[in-house]
C-alpha cells in the first residue's frame, strides 16, 4: 500500500495519501498511521502521533470513523 519512493511536503498530505490508499474496512491504529506517515516522509521520525492524527481528525473525518474510545485512537476506513 505505500510505497516508501514517495516524498510529500507536509504530514498532512501524507497522511490524507495514506487515507485514499486504504481500502475500505481498513482498521488502524494512530501508531500504525505514524508507521505509513513516517515511511512516505522520513523526517517526520520524531513527530508526536499527534501530529498525524491532527491532519486525519481535520482532512479526512468523512472518510474514517473512531472505533471505540477516543483515547485508544482505533480507527476504520469508511468511504
């Protein structure tokens, strides 16, 4: 699904690239999508898990769902 030859500018694009790679039914954790950000982006390394599910929480709500508690950061690809 991703493939590491990538270079994006920001996390954010990143992580909205991840999003529309995924298929639907996907479930995935916050760490996970640090995992895909930080292979498409390799300086975002040292990046709080925060600052990816920022992006997701903003750009891609209508896409992924919370499953379970907030806090656990469980996510499910939707539409």
């Amino acid at each position: 699904m991703i493939q590491s030859n990538s270079r994006f500018d920001s996390i954010a694009e990143a992580v909205r690239y991840i999003v529309d790679t995924m298929p639907i039914g996907y479930k995935f954790h916050g760490n996970d999508l640090k995992r895909f950000v930080v292979k498409l982006k390799p300086d975002a390394e040292f990046c709080h898990v925060d600052s990816c599910l920022r992006p997701l929480r903003k750009w891609c709500k209508h896409k992924v769902v919370n499953i379970g508690a907030k806090h656990l950061s469980h996510y499910m690809r939707v539409a």
